[in-house]
C-alpha cells in the first residue's frame, strides 16, 4: 500500500519506518507467492498493476478501519493512565504551553504524556496526535475545536532599533519579513514612512532571533514578542487581528477523559493569560 502511494523504495520505508531493501524484499515475495508482477521498475518509479492497486485500496479500507476501531476505544477511556499525544507549533509551546505540560505531568503522573512539537498539521484521524492545538482560522471542518484565544500581532525589535525609531521616524525602517508574505506589511503607521524589506525569512525562530540581534523589526503574535527576551513593542505597526488559538481533536477521541483532562488545565491557563495575546 505504501509503494502504491509514494511509487519509490525509499519513501515506502520512510513511511514504514524500514530500511528500503526490506521493502523490496517484502514485495518480491508477495509477487512471488502471489505469482503475479505487482509493481513495473521504471527509471522515475514504481508503477502499480491493477492487482497492487486492487490490494492497495483494500489494504486502505483494513487500515481506515483499524484507525477508526482504536480512536472509539480511546474516546471511550475511562483511566487517567497510558498514553496521550499532544502537538502545537514550536514557539507556542516554548513560550507558552511548558506550564501547561508541566502542570499536567505533575497531576496526572500516571498518564504518559508526548509532545509534538510542529507546525505541520497532523492527520488526527489517522491518530498521529490524541489532540492539536493550531494557530488557524479554520483549524478543521472534520475536527471537534474550541477557540481558545483571539490574538493579534504588532511590531517589536530590539531595544537598540526601537531607540532609533523614537529618535526619528522618518528614517528608514528595516523589517524582517516572513517568505510566504515578502513585502513590507500593510497597515503601517503613517508616523513612519519610510519603510523596507531588508532580509526575508522561511522561520519564526530564526527571525525572532534577528529582531533580538537587531536587524530590524518584525511583525508577529503579541504573546511571542512580549515573551521573548530583548524585544520591545514600536508603534510602527498598530496592532491587527491575527489567526486565532484553538484546540482541535478528532470526535471519536474528544470525550476520552485524558484529553478531557488536557483540555481543562489549557484553557483555565488561556482565561487566565488572554491579555498577553491581545493589545
């Protein structure tokens, strides 16, 4: 079934989690107890027969049952105990969700708690996390969801660049800028009119690092430039409406009393920490 979707050895075994030769092995012996060819080598690829593509769509049908049987299992846990998979963006979790998890590990030590820490948005369905928590504006129709936070973004810099800027506004302002949003940001203040994308980055991480090592200002989440050391917020960018702060889980797996239990610490955190998110 993996060969049929990814059509090369080494994808198929990054996806298993094998080494490449034993997914070759596996499928020459199904061709040969089969006694039928399953897959064509072509230079680009695997190419699946009809019998492989007949087995692969079964072999789907076997695994989305298999999923759906142990998500209503884990929905209808009872025991505060076993394991329990969390996943959230990086920086939301570093600057943010630790007490969290960290009040929760010291109140439910029985619970094996792992956390993914990753801006990809996992496949709940296929049970690669019991629970997410995405900064989204539409985290999922399929999904049970509660918003937990309205946020908004605004400029910060470091406190040598926001000196700069007080001192005179009209001199030219260098913004680190995020790649999927290459140009200057809209909505700046008319206080300040000169403006420029001096470096562009694929990572909140590093860019926070560039705004803390002062090379210019950034636009970002409120909570993640009041809690980052050696950052100021500048007026230069008001603040704006930014995605909201949900948490999402699948349907069959949100009633399980362990996600229940994650749940109820995370949102008593997030009444109680709101005005960071907001200005």
């Amino acid at each position: 079934m993996m060969l049929v979707r990814h059509r090369s050895l080494a994808a198929a075994a990054k996806a298993l989690d094998v080494n490449y030769t034993t997914v070759a092995r596996r499928i020459r012996r199904a061709e040969t107890t089969l006694n039928q060819r399953l897959f064509e080598r072509l230079p680009d690829g695997y190419q699946a027969t009809e019998a492989a593509q007949l087995m692969a769509k079964h072999a789907s049908q076997m695994e989305d049952a298999e999923h759906s049987l142990m998500r209503h299992l884990q929905g209808s846990e009872s025991a505060l105990s076993g394991p329990l998979t969390i996943t959230a963006p990086q920086l939301l979790i570093a600057k943010f969700l630790v007490p969290v998890i960290d009040q929760f590990a010291k109140t439910f030590p029985q619970i094996e708690l792992r956390v993914l820490a990753t801006n990809d948005l996992l496949d709940l369905t296929r049970r690669e996390a019991d629970l997410a928590i995405r900064i989204s504006r539409s985290p999922g129709d399929t999904l049970t969801g509660l918003r937990l936070l309205s946020q908004h973004s605004a400029s910060f810099c470091s406190p040598q660049v926001a000196e700069r800027i007080a001192a005179d506004a009209s001199a030219v302002i260098n913004w680190v800028v995020y790649d999927s949003h290459p140009d200057v940001p809209k909505g700046i203040s008319d206080d300040f009119p000169n403006n420029r994308v001096y470096l562009r980055f694929d990572d909140m991480v590093a860019m926070v690092g560039a705004a803390q090592a002062g090379l210019g200002v950034v636009r970002m989440p409120m909570f993640l430039g009041r809690c980052s050391a050696g950052l100021v917020q500048v007026p230069v960018l008001p603040p704006q409406p930014y995605a909201d702060i949900w948490v999402v889980g699948h349907p069959d797996v949100w009633p399980s009393k362990k996600v229940e239990a994650f749940r109820k610490i995370l949102i008593k955190r997030c009444r109680a920490d709101r005005q960071k998110f907001i200005g």
